[in-house]
C-alpha cells in the first residue's frame, strides 16, 4: 500500500484530509508541524506528501518542500493551501520557472473534491 | 523638532524680511504633536521664482502676495494645484477683493491673511496652518505605514476566520456522506470537534470586536474612580472554572483596596486575557499569582505563572495581532492570537507600560504599569 505523508495543524482539516485519502485506499501518516514533519522524513520515506502553506510560520509548507525535496528529490510534493482565495496571491506551479523554486509538483486548493483528488494523486503516482 | 519650510512670496521686501523675523524664533506645539514645529523660512520677490523655487524644493506652507510684478499670485496658485503640490498656501493680500477669494480658494487656498497684519495675526494664523500641516504630514506617515499592516491584518484574518469554516464544513460532509453509517452516535466526536470550532470563532470574533472598539476609539469608554481589587476578584471568579478544568490554582495576592481612573471594562478585558493565558500555557499543578500594588503615581500589576514559558524570539512577536506561539508544548492550546495586542493596545491608551519575561518550561511573567490619574 503507498504511504502518503500528511501535514497540517489544523487537527480538524488534518482528520478530514487522512478520512479522504485513506478512503482512496492509502495508508496515511500525520504530522501536525513542519519539525514534526522533518524529524520524522529522518526515518521514513513516503510515496507523495500533502502539506499545508500556513503552519508555525507562513511558509513552513514550502520550506518543507524545500527540504524534503533535497532528501527525496523523486517523492512528489502536494501542496494543499487556502491562501490564493483570501490574499490573492496565487502560487500555482505550472511554470518550469515556478516549480524550481517553490519545490513543489502541484498545488491545490484545500476544498479539493475527493474524486479529483484522488486523480491528481494518481497522476503523480503515475498509477 | 519638526522642521516646516515657509516660503514667503511677496514684492514688498519688508514684508518677507517682517514674517522672518518675526517666525525666525517661533514654535508651534499641541499636545498631540510628539515635537514642537519650527520654521525655515524661504523668500521670493516674485511669482516666478517662487515656481522656481517650489520646484526645485517643494515648501509646506506658502504665503502668498496675490499683487505681484510678474505673474500674479492667483496664477502661483492654479500652478501649484494643477500640478496637485502638497503645499498649504495662504494668500496674503490688501487687495482681497471678494472676487479674488472665491477664485484663490476654489484653487485650493486654505486661508487668507489680511495685510497689514499684525506679528501676533501672522503667529495665530500660524499656529491654525502648522496643524494642517502636521495633520497631513501625519496622514501621509499613516497611509503608506498602515495599508502594508492593514493588507497582512486582513489576509491572516481571513485564514483564521475560514479554517473554522472549512473544518465545520469538512464534518457536515462527512455526516452527509453518512461515512459512519447510520447511527448518530458514531458523529459524536466529529460533531464536537464541530462545537469547538463555532466556539473558537466566536471568540475569535468577540476579540475582534474588542479590537475595533479600542482601535476606533468609538466606543464610549466610561473613566470613573475604580477598585482594581474588585475588578481582579471578578476576573478570578470568572477563569476559575477554566483553572479547576487545566488543573491549575490561580492566587489574587492582595488584599486593600487600589483606587484608578479607568474603564473597569478595559481593565477587566486586561486581567481575563493575562489570566486565561497564564492558566492555558501552564501545565498540571501548575499556579498562576497575580498582585497589584501600588508604587508612588502609578498602579503595578503583576501576573506570573510556572508554566511552559517562552522562547526569547517568541517573546518579540508576542504583542503582534495574529501571533501565536505555536511548538509541541502549545499543541492543542486555542486562542485568536488577539488577546495580547489587545492588552497592549489598552495598556496604551492608558500611557501605561506592559513587559514580559519568560524561560522556557520555567514560567512568564507580565507586568503592567499604570500611572494612577492619568484619564
């Protein structure tokens, strides 16, 4: 069964989400941090990672990319923000340009219908 | 000292040479002004250079001749308010025919001096124009200032008021989904982690209320002689329950009366707020010991715990809007990340003081200052 690591502090949402993709026939680990989440990338490596942007800080989510990406360069990288529909800012990684930087393979708005979900997350399996 | 560049325009050189010397060694201070404003004053014979000078050195107040050899005083005028310059211009003229006060103010003129004035007519017009100034000056400082606060304000207020949503709205669609069957009892966890977050919220939205109120200055605030004492045993009446529930005993250690102008509402907001979070970032068994003396003119309040404590870095962010320290040890602790700056903010109004010590896992330490008769 592939492992999807997912991190988020928000309890509620992090429930959800895990509810979501376990459903989708994955088995889920939790982090509630990026330390969290590093300490634990030390010991294990999972088949794709969901982060949240916004945790201790407001780019923990992309320097965890950053930094799981140096360690597993081929894990692909899901990161899961509400943040475009309340800043404006949009951080969309379509570009060659854009992934470079931001480290991340796709991003996704956290209202992501579970269907949809599960095909990005094949796409980046290539199941 | 705040600097103000006067630049006099008029043909007559006795009377740039007068309003020199006369505003050469004159200030003009308010009380809402952190320094007393001084002049420098600048002086052009004619309209011409004083365009030229304007340009080249942009002055905040004008004095401006209407009759002038050159072009006239109204043409300096249209210049300045055609190319929308930042400059008070007041007109000074003997000839303030009707005619050329309709048009000099609807060219944007904000007074008019009569000449021959008297030292005393120039410093009192003075003194109405300086504030102007200052007003502008300040407005500007703001503007540019508090849109970048205002605009991150906002994004991270808007993420905190939807991550509830989003999480109560995350529940409702999986009791919709009925994804554990039909049995309403199998919702019970979720529907209470829902509960929780509606409570969260409301007094996320109930700080903010508060926030607005102090920030807007709007809300009648009710100064009266009160008893701190009997404002602090209400406070501790009140968090008791929240104290028994996070097993932690919370000590009042004064007993006389301490008398203060205040709003016993403000000041009750002050000691909920450092007493929830003493008892919140505590730990099992842990105390919380509040006192208030008094010391020469001002009130000193002291709210100490033997908590979790903080890091030094924590402690610079702390007052901030929005800030909450977040690390294992504050895990599963809610809060808007608004009570501080709202103390902060209160405190301020009352020109009061608050500092913060802390170690971690030994415990804060918050103390407030508040002079005794101030409001």
């Amino acid at each position: 069964m592939k492992k999807v690591l997912i991190v988020d502090d928000d309890m509620d949402y992090l429930f959800q989400l895990k509810t979501k993709v376990e459903k989708l026939g994955f088995e889920v680990i939790t982090a509630d941090g990026q330390y969290e989440a590093e300490q634990m990338l030390e010991s294990f490596k999972p088949d794709l990672a969901i982060f949240d942007l916004m945790m201790e800080n407001e780019d923990s989510g992309f320097i965890l990319s950053y930094k799981m990406k140096r360690r597993y360069p081929d894990v692909p990288i899901i990161i899961a923000t509400a943040v475009t529909a309340e800043t404006g800012m949009s951080f969309a990684v379509h570009s060659e340009e854009e992934r470079k930087w931001i480290k991340a393979d796709l991003y996704m708005d956290k209202g992501i219908r579970a269907d949809q979900l599960h095909r990005e997350i094949n796409k980046l399996l290539k199941i | 000292m705040e600097l103000i560049k006067l630049l006099v325009v008029d043909d007559e050189p006795g009377i740039r040479s007068g309003v020199s010397r006369v505003l050469r060694d004159f200030s003009v201070s308010y009380p809402f002004m952190e320094e007393a404003c001084k002049f420098e004053i600048i002086e052009a014979p004619t309209g011409e250079d004083a365009i030229e000078i304007i340009n080249n050195n942009l002055p905040d107040i004008m004095l401006l001749d209407n009759k002038l050899p050159g072009i006239q005083g109204i043409e300096v005028l249209e210049y300045v308010s055609k190319n929308h310059l930042d400059i008070v211009v007041v007109m000074i003229t003997s000839y303030a025919s009707l005619e050329v006060a309709v048009k000099a103010t609807k060219n944007g003129a904000f007074d008019f001096i009569p000449k021959p004035f008297t030292p005393q007519e120039l410093r009192s017009s003075m003194e109405t124009i300086t504030k102007q100034v200052y007003f502008r000056r300040m407005t500007k400082k703001l503007n540019t200032a508090g849109k970048q606060i205002r605009f991150q304000f906002l994004s991270v207020l808007s993420h905190e008021l939807k991550a509830p949503l989003n999480a109560i709205e995350g529940y409702l669609k999986m009791i919709e989904e009925k994804q554990y069957g039909d049995n309403v009892v199998d919702y019970h966890e979720i529907v209470e982690r829902s509960l929780a977050r509606v409570k969260g919220m409301r007094s996320l939205i109930m700080d903010l209320l508060d926030l607005t109120k102090i920030e807007s200055g709007t809300s009648a605030r009710d100064i009266k002689e009160v008893n701190l004492m009997e404002i602090a045993q209400i406070s501790v009446d009140a968090m008791t329950p929240f104290a028994i529930q996070n097993d932690v005993n919370v000590y009042l250690n004064s007993h006389n009366e301490i008398k203060i102008k205040a709003d016993a509402r403000e000041i009750e907001i002050i000691f909920n707020n450092l007493i929830s979070n003493a008892i919140k970032y505590n730990k099992a068994g842990g105390r919380v010991d509040f006192a208030i003396k008094l010391k020469d003119d001002f009130v000193v309040i002291t709210i100490s715990d033997n908590g979790i404590g903080m890091s030094e870095d924590d402690m610079s962010r702390l007052f901030n809007e929005f800030v909450r320290i977040k690390n294992q040890k504050t895990k599963g602790i809610s809060g808007s990340g608004l009570g501080l700056s709202i103390v902060k903010k209160i405190v301020d109004t009352y020109e009061g003081d608050i500092t913060v010590t802390s170690a971690p896992d030994k415990g804060t330490t918050f103390i407030i200052t508040l002079p005794k008769n101030k409001n």
